[in-house]
C-alpha cells in the first residue's frame, strides 16, 4: 500500500466517543507526519525566499518568522513521540541503536557533500573549507554546543534533539519519566531568569522545553482528558516566551532586521497548529482536506532529508539567476526524495533488521486501550 494511500485511510477518521487510534495502517503516526511536512516546508520556504524579495522578507522579520515556526513544531513532535519509541524499546540500548542509524547515515552524508562543495568552491561556496577540529566536532552532531563552528547553520537543531534524547534516556534510567511538566516548567523559569539578567541560552532553554511540552501533550493524549498541570505549563511557556522575545530580541540585532513579534507569532502558531491538530486528528474532512493531508503526510516522510537538503542547492544555484527561490524549492524536494530513498530509508531498514521493536499498547488512565507502533519515532528534521 502506497504512502499516500495509508494517508488517506488514516485521515479519514470518524469522531468517536472511544479513543481514536492513534497510529496508521502501517503503525506511522500519520498526522505527525502531516506536522512534520508543515514545519519542514515552513523552514525551506524561510529559507528560500527570505533573499530578494523585499515584501515576503518583511513579513519573515516583522510578523511570523517561518523558520521558527517550522522548528519550534519539529521540537513539539520530537517531544511527543520519541518518549513512546523510548519506552515501547527492548531496551535502552536497542533505543540508541535504531535512533543512530535513523538519524547518522543521512546526517553524515550531507555533511561529505557540503564538504565537497566547500572544497571545489561551487557557485556560492564562498566561506573558507572548515579545520580538521571543526569537521570532527559536526561529525558527532554535537556541534552547537562545541567551541567549533557549525559547517551548516541547520545543525544546532539536531545538537539539540541529541541533548533531548540523552535527557529523556538519564529520566528513563532514574524512572522519573513522569515529570515531564514539572520539567518544561522549570526550563521555562530559567529561560526567564537567564533572559531577565541577559544570559546565553534563554533561547536554547525555551526550545528545549518545548520538546518536554511536547511529552506532556503526549501523556494528555493517552489518558485523553486534559491534566491541568499540563495547562498551566504551557500558559508557563507563553509566559517565557513572551519575556524571552521582549528583553532579548530587539528590533535589531547582528542577524540584521528581526522584530520580536515575528518570533512570539511563530512560537504561539506552532503550539496553536500542534493541540488544534491533536483534537481534529479524528474528525472526519472534507475530501479535499483529505487529499491534502495523504500529500503532506507523504513529504513528512521525507522531511528529514528535506531540513537536511535544503542548504546543497544553495550552493549551485547563483545568487540572481532567474526563478532562483523556486528552483530551490524544487531541488530541495527533488533531493530529499532521493535521499531517503537511497540513504535514509536503508539506514532505517538496517535498524529494523538488527534491533527490530515489537508494537506496544499503552493504557489510558480510564482504562482504554491506545496502539501504538512506534518502529521509526520522530526527529526535529525527521
């Protein structure tokens, strides 16, 4: 059965007194997939059209930044169902497994290619070929948080998604787990405290609760009622957002023109995108909404490779060549295919072959039973 075609069975759901199921035909999470394919080609587009078109630019700086948005719901999804591919794992041991071959095999082929077109000084290849020290530290795809700079500005995501997954493996190994929210709130503190006293890392602080506020939605999903707990966080978070945004970002700051509303509207729309999604994943839609949603859940299959590839065409497609933005776009998509085809994709099957995961059923606090298959999880870029 195609891609597309799980897509359309999944979203063709019915509202039901009983708990919805919350995976597709084939065990994938579908509508994560359709966030997925929105935060993907909401940071591409960012990114592609933020150059040369003066009117869009404006609107990417003064009232929703794209690329905020398109990571900050990246981040939301992470939070959600990485705890369950966590817990539905043999073990912790079998988790780091499959989430190095989901993530490694792609992530250091990128990194070869931008490499190479460093070094034959493509098209727009104009910054210096990096050190050996600097190429060492983006191998461990820990580069944010390393003295070395980052060769690709779309890296310090997945530093850290990293940090994300060794956080949630320590709470899994100390069986504290449960706290989720408790933690989301007390990041959220400290992304007020540091942005009060202008300290590094209120940013970092308020995107990596983020992650955990997406775990709390999880565990309001699965009991299906809401924990008010998990209320007052997210009230907590558009509280530090909103301090974060008015003490840190000025109107201008060293990456040029950047208002503070763009920012506080792209946070705000991934978290509102995000819960409105969660109570209509169910709902029954109109057919064109239908179709729709099978296109989008079938690019959120490939929207790893997507955030990953956007920056090769950067590099060959000169600066002022016609229709630049859109070929980029294009090529993008076209690349990604072909990358999770060729590299993605078997780096996954190798996973499934040597540490294959069983399905799982999680119990609702009311006692109703919710599959899940949860082979593949989710990544920021994934």
């Amino acid at each position: 059965m195609s891609l597309k075609k799980d897509a359309v069975e999944s979203l063709e759901g019915t509202v039901s007194p009983q708990p919805a199921q919350l995976s597709g035909p084939r065990g994938r999470l579908e509508y994560l997939d359709v966030f997925r394919a929105i935060a993907a080609l909401a940071v591409l587009v960012q990114h592609a059209y933020e150059l040369g078109y003066p009117s869009f630019d404006h609107f990417l700086n003064y009232d929703l930044n794209l690329g905020v948005f398109g990571v900050t719901l990246f981040f939301l999804c992470s939070g959600f169902i990485i705890p369950v591919s966590l817990e539905h794992g043999k073990s912790l041991g079998t988790f780091w497994k499959r989430r190095l071959t989901r993530l490694y095999p792609l992530y250091w082929s990128n990194l070869l290619a931008l490499l190479i077109c460093l070094k034959l000084h493509l098209a727009n290849g104009s910054r210096a070929f990096p050190s050996s020290s600097t190429i060492l530290a983006n191998l461990t795809m820990m580069g944010k948080f390393t003295p070395y700079p980052l060769i690709s500005g779309l890296y310090w995501t997945l530093s850290i998604e990293m940090v994300f997954y060794f956080s949630i493996s320590i709470l899994s190994l100390l069986r504290l787990s449960r706290f989720s929210s408790s933690i989301a709130g007390l990041l959220m503190v400290g992304a007020i405290l540091s942005s009060s006293l202008h300290l590094e890392g209120s940013g970092l602080a308020l995107y990596f609760s983020t992650m955990f506020i997406g775990t709390v939605l999880l565990r309001c999903s699965e009991a299906r009622r809401v924990y008010w707990r998990g209320v007052g966080t997210i009230l907590l978070a558009i509280v530090a957002l909103y301090v974060n945004s008015f003490l840190v970002l000025l109107p201008n700051d060293d990456q040029g023109p950047r208002n503070r509303w763009a920012f506080s509207n792209a946070f705000l729309a991934a978290y509102a995108v995000f819960i409105v999604g969660l109570i209509t994943k169910s709902w029954r839609f109109p057919k064109p909404l239908i179709y729709l949603g099978a296109i989008l859940s079938s690019l959120g299959v490939i929207s790893y490779s997507t955030y990953l590839d956007q920056d090769l065409p950067n590099f060959v497609i000169p600066f002022g060549f016609p229709y630049r933005a859109e070929l980029r776009v294009a090529a993008t998509l076209l690349l990604a295919f072909a990358t999770y085809r060729f590299i993605e994709a078997p780096g996954m099957k190798l996973g499934r072959k040597k540490w294959r995961l069983g399905s799982g059923t999680l119990m609702a606090k009311q006692g109703d039973p919710v599959e899940r298959n949860v082979a593949d999880g989710a990544t920021t870029k994934a």
